[in-house]
C-alpha cells in the first residue's frame, strides 16, 4: 500500500514539475526567407528553446512549404534543437529522410496516420523525440490509449496550413483536458501549442497546461523578436507565480 501511494506522490510531484516548464519554439514560417541565416542566428541568440519547421505537402493541407534542402540547411546554422512539425500525408515515407535531414523532434499528424503506434515507434527508434500532432477538431480523448508513449502532443489552436490566422478558443479546453489525462497517467509528455499564439495569450495557455509554444507571426513580425520570445518565455501564471 504504501509504495503505492509513494509512487502516486512522485507522479504528482513529477507532472506538477513538468508544469512549470514554458519552452518558446519560434516558428520559420514567418521568417524572412531573403534573411534566412541572420533570422536562424537571432533564435540562437535569443532565449528560445527550439527551432519549429513546418512542412506541408499541399495535399494535408491546401499549402506548401519548405523541404530537405531547406531544412538541412537550417540545421547546419541552428543551435537548438529542430521541432519538425510534419503536415503531409503517409509521414512514414520520410521519416528517416527527415532524422538525416537534422530533426531532433519529429511530429507527425493524427488525421495522416493509419498505424499511429507502428509511426511512433519508428520515430523513437530512429532517435528522434515522437509528437503527435491534433487538428481543432480531434478530441485529445483519441489519443488516450498511445499518450504513454508520446514525447509531445502538439495541440493545433489553428486549421494548419498557414501562419498569421486567429486562435481558436476551444484549444483552452483540450490542453485543460489533456493536461488532466497526463497528470492522471503520471507521464512526463510535453504539451505544445501551435497557431495565433503570443504574449497575448501565452499566460493563459501555460496556466491550462502547455508546455512548449509556437509562435511565427508573433515572434517575426513583432519589433523586437529576441524580446518577444523572452515575453513569451517568461511570462508570469498564477501557477508559477
Ligand atoms: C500552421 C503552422 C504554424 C504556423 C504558426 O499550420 O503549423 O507553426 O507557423 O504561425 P502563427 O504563430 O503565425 O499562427
Ligand atoms: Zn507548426
């Protein structure tokens, strides 16, 4: 009985930790292509915590964005680690191609997946950190029986495709619901947050419990970038006072 409850207390120690973690993930999609290098040197200095890379096949999702090439070269410059957010259709044709490419976290799409468990597996066993990744209208509760497994669950507060667009409000009730699910499962997986995200909102989002933040319009249209990521970095919760 009582190493039971012991494990129950570190499992509530644990997640209650993984709560206070508020990582920053600048998204390249808002970047300034013509000054690519110089915007990948501006995260490194800054207090961002990774890279985000949006890929998208014009078939997922009606755009298309950046491939290898790209990204091998925003590996070469970068300092952090590569949060590779993958909106394409059949990840698993590519998955090895993009660990060679230089991705440290590899999310792939819920809706893209017939063997969500076999895709998973095979990201961690490339050496990679596993996300899955949901659209605004996926419930997190279809993600309960694989959540032990994920690194990260990348929860959409936009229809993906595009930088720039609203947050949706709905989002604030599935990191609420998901942080509940973790938390009650006592693993150590990251919530993230992606799309209409800013120092607007970030404090309200770390206070439903997400971890991990992407921010592209926010970070690379703002003034000051490097202080915009800072804001967001570390915004104050009631949480963490
Ligand atoms: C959208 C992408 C996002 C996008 C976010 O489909 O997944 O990462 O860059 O851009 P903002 O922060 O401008 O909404
Ligand atoms: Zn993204």
């Amino acid at each position: 009985m009582l190493p039971i409850l012991l494990l129950k207390i570190l499992a509530t120690f644990a997640s209650k930790s993984i709560l206070m973690v508020q990582y920053v993930a600048p998204s390249l999609l808002s970047a300034d292509f013509n000054n690519l290098a110089r915007d990948i040197e501006m995260v490194n200095q800054s207090e961002a915590d990774w890279f985000h890379l949006d890929i998208m096949d014009g078939v997922f999702v009606p755009n298309m964005s950046y491939g290898f090439p790209v990204v091998e070269h925003i590996a070469k410059l970068a300092k952090k680690p590569l949060d590779v957010h993958l909106m394409i259709i059949d990840p698993d044709r590519y998955l090895e191609r993009f660990r060679d490419a230089g991705a440290n976290i590899l999310t792939v799409h819920w809706e893209a997946c017939k063997h969500l468990h076999r895709t998973v597996t095979e990201i961690k066993k490339l050496g990679m950190r596993a996300g899955v990744s949901l659209n605004p209208h996926t419930p997190v509760e279809f993600l309960s029986d694989i959540l032990p497994e994920l690194d990260l669950v990348l929860i959409m507060s936009v229809n993906p495709g595009f930088g720039g667009q609203s947050f949706i409000e709905n989002s604030y009730s599935k990191i609420t619901r998901l942080r509940a699910m973790i938390d009650e499962i006592g693993c150590s997986t990251l919530i993230e947050v992606d799309g209409g995200v800013g120092p607007n909102n970030a404090a309200k989002l770390y206070q439903a419990g997400a971890n991990v933040l992407v921010a592209g319009n926010a970070v690379f249209k703002a003034e000051n970038p490097s202080e915009t990521i800072k804001t967001i970095k570390t915004i104050k919760t009631i949480k963490n006072g």
